[in-house]
C-alpha cells in the first residue's frame, strides 16, 4: 500500500508542484491551503507523513505541528521554510518534526528526505515507543495529562509534596486519586519509604481498628498472633486512606487522635506507639454534605483538609485523552505481547466524543478490550464496543465529510452534542444550560437555531 502524504501550503503553485513531484513516485497525495483544512484532514484521515510550510493563514505551521504530534504521534512532519526561519524550523524539529527543508524547494532533495524517512521509519517509530515507556517510568506526568485543568493539579502536587502536610483528594471514581497519591509520595522526602493503600470501603467495620493500628495476640477471637497495622507497616513513609468517607463514626475519633498525638494503641495493648506517617486521604463524596448528614466529623474533616487536590472528570480535560490513551496503549502493548503502535484518528476521534461516565478508568478498560481484538498494528474504531461504534455511525453527515464546510461541520457538533446532553439529562434545558455554561434563553435560541425539537421538560 503507498504511503499516504498531506502537503500543507498556502501557495497553490507550490502545493501543486509538490504534490505532483510525489505523486510520481507513487505517493497517494493529499493537499491543504492552510494549517486549519490540514488539521481537519488529519482528524479524520491517517498520515505517514505531513509536509507543511510554516507561515500560513488560520494556523502557523508550528502550531500544527504540536497538535498533529498530540493527536496523530504515528504521523511524521516535514517543516517547509524560507532561510531567514531556519532558527524557526530548528524549533520545530525541537517540537518533533523529522526534518525540514529550505526554500526555493529543490525536488530531487525533497524526493531524497521522503523515501529516507519511510525507510527508517519502522525503526523510529520502535525506538519512540521504546522511549515513551522508559519515560513513563520515572515522570509522572504523562500519566496525569497535560491539559490545563491537570497542569493546575500537578502544580499543586509540586508543592505539596516537599510538605509533610496532609492532603485530601477528592474527585469521582476512576479519575486516578492514588495515581496523585504515588504522585505525592514518589516525589517527597518519603520516597524511599513505604507507601501503604487502604481501602476504608473493604475493611470489615469491627476490623477497623485492628487494620489501622494493629492487634496484640488474644486482643479477640482470631487474634492467634501479634499483627502491626497499617500505621506502623507505613512509619516514616505515607499512608493513603481511600474513600474515607466509609470509615465508621466511631472509628473517626481514633483516627483523628492519631493524627493529632502521633501515636497510636494497638487493639490489647495499652502502650502507645509513637508514629511518624505522612496522611493522603481520597474521596468521591463531597465530605461537606457528609458532614451536614453527621455520617463525618467536622474537626477530622478540617484535620485531612489541609490541602485538597480535585480531580476534574474526564470531559473537563477533553485534551488529555489523546495521551492516556497513547499510554495505555504503551503499558499493555508489552502486558499483551501485541505489536499495536498506536490508534487510527476515526478511533481517537470516537474516544473523544465518547460521554465517560465511569472516567480514565472506563477509558483505560476501553482501550484494553480494544487491544485483545485488534489483530493490526492500530487500533480502529470496529475494535470499540458498539455504544463508541455508533458516535461515529451518527457523526457521518449524508454526504462525504470532505464536502463539508467548517461552519457545516460546528452546527453539526453543537447540534449532536446538545441533543446528547438533553438525552442524559432527560431534556431538563435548565440542567444542561447550566453545564453547557449558557442561560435558559441562549440555549432555547441554539436549539431553534439547529432545529433541535423543543420537547417538553
């Protein structure tokens, strides 16, 4: 099959010359105007390759670059620009392009950069996946995101950590809060120390103290030996309490004790042990609320509190799915034994699209099952379950999406994401104008606008 190449340029004799050249060669070419068409095309077509030039209208080449490296990595780019910007293409090399060349362009040696990039590119490619995993090994970073609403969360684990302050993490289910919790430890003075999970939610409510504190041998039926808990097993290091909001009433008093006295008394035994222990506690329930019902304490709340950490849900971080994804992709590729490098655009653009109720975890689980089917080395979009599936059935306008003009191409997204919010929220306008950000008349008129029925509530 003929690599497939997009060449980006806003001069049309250029575009053409170059686009002609490749053809030749028996390249399968497709052209763009500008950095706008071109990264439309590239968010519904996989590219071997982009050749761009760098000054252009709606969107600068560089820029380009950058989202065509978070959407497509697989995609290799190729930088046109005039002498006077070669400090400009050595930056974008910096940014992940593979090569640049110099106008005016001299055919022969673009010719000569192509097929030199295709021959190495299996082994590039091998070696980037190779560094990816490395990387994601020692820097935490990847694994959170890097859209803006984690980039405020990772800030505040940068500070935190050299702390020895408790921290609260809040968020729903599935949006990584012992992934920020390791985060915490690995980059503290505790690092080298042991960092102890407990579930609050698992533990049997008359074992509690026991799983906690410890037990000394008789201390209760079953109690044949001596058994430290959690606290000692976590001295010097960092103890993660999850869901905390299931810890017993009772059980809340102890603990904040401990907190506050640094000891703690094993079930039997009326000898304290001094504790030296770094809290993260984690939550999916707003504590608040827990507070008013008077299922939580106040002054444990205000105790844990010394820093909260709130993990936004996956739709508020619509940036990052490109590279958990991406990441995923990589920790079970060598699990698996797979050769899959990576995902086709239709693909990540029906992740995108996808409402995930169940977070990076149900992203995570997605991406897994997608794997076991996949027999090619990208992932693609019959490989989804048929919930994911039907997005990109119902994303296809009558006509080929080439056709259709960008403001087309908004109404159509605005129009199916507006009827999507209205589903889940069982057509309630006043919710879904509340999390759409707008008020009650401006999404009635957007409705009347998209010829969205105006169902009753």
């Amino acid at each position: 099959m003929a690599e497939k190449i997009l060449v980006v340029d806003d001069e049309e004799i250029i575009r053409e010359s170059i686009a002609m050249i490749l053809e030749k060669e028996g390249y399968e070419v497709d052209k763009a105007e500008n950095g706008g068409v071109a990264f439309d095309k590239v968010s519904t077509t996989s590219y071997d390759l982009v050749i761009s030039d760098i000054e252009m209208p709606v969107m600068r080449g560089v820029e380009l670059l950058e989202k065509i490296t978070l959407r497509s990595p697989q995609t290799f780019v190729i930088i046109i620009t005039a002498y006077a910007s070669v400090e400009t293409a050595i930056n974008a090399l910096r940014k992940g392009a593979y090569d640049y060349i110099l106008k005016p362009i001299e055919f022969d040696d673009l010719l000569f950069r192509v097929k030199k990039l295709f021959d190495h590119k299996s082994v590039m490619l091998e070696n980037a996946l190779l560094r990816q995993e490395v990387n994601r090994k020692y820097d935490f970073h990847n694994i959170i995101g890097k859209s803006d609403a984690m980039q405020k969360v990772f800030s505040t684990i940068q500070k935190v950590s050299t702390s020895d302050g408790t921290v609260l993490v809040s968020g729903s289910s599935g949006t990584g809060k012992e992934l920020v919790a390791r985060a915490i430890h690995f980059h503290s003075n505790r690092k080298n120390k042991r960092f102890v999970a407990i579930n609050c939610g698992a533990i049997v409510e008359t074992l509690f103290e026991s799983e906690l504190f410890g037990h000394k041998k008789g201390s209760f039926t079953g109690a044949v030996s001596d058994k430290d808990g959690s606290f000692k097993v976590a001295h010097n290091g960092t103890l993660f309490l999850d869901e905390i909001s299931e810890m017993p009433f009772q059980m809340q008093v102890k603990l904040l004790r401990a907190l506050e006295q640094h000891e703690i008394y094993p079930v039997g035994s009326n000898d304290p042990v001094i504790i030296d222990v770094r809290i993260i506690a984690a939550t999916n329930r707003n504590l608040k609320e827990e507070i008013a019902k008077g299922k939580f304490r106040e002054d444990l709340y205000y105790r844990l509190n010394v820093v909260e950490i709130h993990l936004p849900e996956l739709k508020e971080r619509i940036d990052d799915i490109p590279l958990l994804v991406n990441n995923f992709i990589a920790d079970l590729r060598k699990e698996m034994g797979k050769n899959i490098k990576g995902i086709t655009n239709q693909a990540m653009n029906a992740l995108i699209r996808h409402q995930w109720k169940g977070q990076v975890r149900e992203l995570q689980n997605v991406v897994e099952r997608a794997m076991i089917f996949c027999d090619t080395e990208y992932i693609d979009v019959p490989h989804f379950p048929d919930d994911i599936q039907r997005l990109v059935d119902a994303s296809s306008p009558s006509s080929p999406v080439d056709t259709l003009s960008l403001k087309d191409a908004v109404r159509n997204f605005e129009r199916q994401y507006i009827e999507s919010r209205l589903h889940d929220k069982n057509a309630d306008k006043e919710r879904v104008a509340e999390e759409l950000g707008l008020s009650l008349s401006t999404l009635y008129r957007k409705m009347e606008e998209l010829h969205i029925p105006l169902k009753n509530k």
